[in-house]
C-alpha cells in the first residue's frame, strides 16, 4: 500500500471512527463505569476483583471489603487468611487476595499510600495491568491516557471496522490513533454498555442498532440472526480452569 492510499485509508477510518463515538454519545451519553467505587483506591481494588468476574458480582462484595479495609494503608496489614473469605464469591481468590495486598503494600511503600497517577507507577503495581490502569486513570483520576479494552471494547471494535487487530494491547494503540485524547475514557464506556446491552456476543441485535448505518458488520449479522440466534452454547469447560496469575 502506498503512503498516500494508507494516509487515505486512516482518514476514513478516522472518519467513521468519529461518526461511530458521536452516535454512542447520543445513544449513551450516561455511560460510565459500572463498579460502586468513592474514590481511586476503591476502583482499583474493585478492577482487580472483577477479573473473571461481573461488575453486580463484585458491587456485592465491596461494601464489606472497603468497611473493613477503608485504605491501602489497612489492606496492606491484612492477612491472605482473613481476606479470603470476604472475597471469595469473585471467584480466583487466593491470587486476588495475593494482589490486593501486593497493590496496597506497593502503594504505601512506594507512593506513600496514595494511589499513584500516572501510567508507568500504577502498571508496576502487583496485579494491574495496562486494562485496570486505564480504568482507574480515566473513570476515578480524570485522566485520558489510554483506552480501556475489555472483551466488549475488543469485539465492538472489530465489528465496526475499526480494527482488525486481536491483540487488546495493538486494538488499543489503533483505537488511541482514531480518537481524539478527550474522548478515549468516554468512547471506551459507551462500547462497553452498547456491548453489554446491544450488541451481546453471541446475539447482536442489529435490527434496533443506532449504529447499525456506520457498522460493516450489522447487515451480515442481521441476515444471520436466525443462524446466530439458534448457534449451540459453547461447550462447558470440564478441566479446572488454571487460576490466572498476575494482572487483569
Ligand atoms: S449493527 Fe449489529 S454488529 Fe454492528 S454494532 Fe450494532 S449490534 Fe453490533
């Protein structure tokens, strides 16, 4: 491809990456993160729990959590033991329990006990990854550093065009190119509750689509939707699933 077809092809891209964000600001203009959370350290504590989890799955489980761990000051001193049993429901305990005290004691030693914000300090932490970084820099610090990329943000992106990349990291960096800085944390959002309300994985509903007139995809899905619709569950896992080290 030469310099001035790619250089064309961005700018369309561009385009409709721009056409696609002002439609889900219309459709969502409320969206935002779906984990009860006061303040960065909440977020934080809450992202790293929702690994493999669900936002209503760890909304339950938080209040106590944060009652008796108000800080990371506090969640530093505890004990695996005694964390176990609070967080247990979210499912992979032992590592997260392993990881929010990692993160808090690396928060107190390091940043004095106040979440860092920026990037580079909060991906050092135990358990956080660039996913839950971005989550807390622009849900809970005002921060556009990047843009969160979750299993909706993947496949929403996909479907639109807007990517062909599999990869969170490259889908990221190309998303990052077609958005302008202030909109990251928003778009990012609202492909979230679009992917969680609208366009569900396995079925897509397109007919009711506001997107569906900017989505290469939606006229292929929608004449599908029959076929989609009676696809089989996939096959439940029988092997115990390998607890996932490390971050989200
Ligand atoms: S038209 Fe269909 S595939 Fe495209 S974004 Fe909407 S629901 Fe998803």
């Amino acid at each position: 491809m030469g310099a001035r077809t790619g250089n064309s092809t961005h700018a369309l891209q561009k385009r409709a990456a721009a056409k696609i964000a002002a439609v889900l600001g219309e459709t969502w203009p409320d969206a935002h993160v779906e984990l009860d959370h006061r303040n960065a350290y909440e977020l934080l504590a809450a992202t790293i729990l929702s690994a493999q989890s669900t936002d209503k799955m760890i909304n339950t489980i938080t209040p106590a959590l944060f009652a008796k761990y108000p800080d990371p000051a506090a969640l530093a001193k505890a004990e695996p033991a005694e964390l176990e049993p609070l967080i247990f429901k979210s499912g992979f305990y032992r590592n997260k329990a392993k990881s929010l005290i990692g993160m808090a004691r690396a928060v107190v030693e390091r940043h004095g006990g106040v979440i860092p914000d920026t990037m580079e300090a909060l991906v050092s932490l135990p358990g956080v990854a660039r996913k839950t970084a971005n989550v807390v820099l622009g849900s809970a610090l005002g921060k556009n550093e990047g843009v969160v990329v979750d299993t909706h943000v993947a496949r929403l992106s996909q479907r639109l065009g807007l990517t062909k990349q599999t990869d969170p990291v490259k889908i990221e960096q190309e998303l990052m190119q077609l958005l302008p800085r202030a909109q990251w944390t928003d778009v990012a959002h609202r492909l979230i509750w679009h992917g969680r309300r609208t366009c569900l994985a396995k079925a897509p509903d397109c007919d009711h689509c506001p997107l569906r007139p900017h989505c290469p995809t939606g006229s292929t899905i929608s004449a599908n939707a029959g076929k989609l619709k009676q696809m089989k569950p996939a096959p439940k896992k029988t092997a115990k699933a390998a607890p996932r080290r490390g971050a989200r």
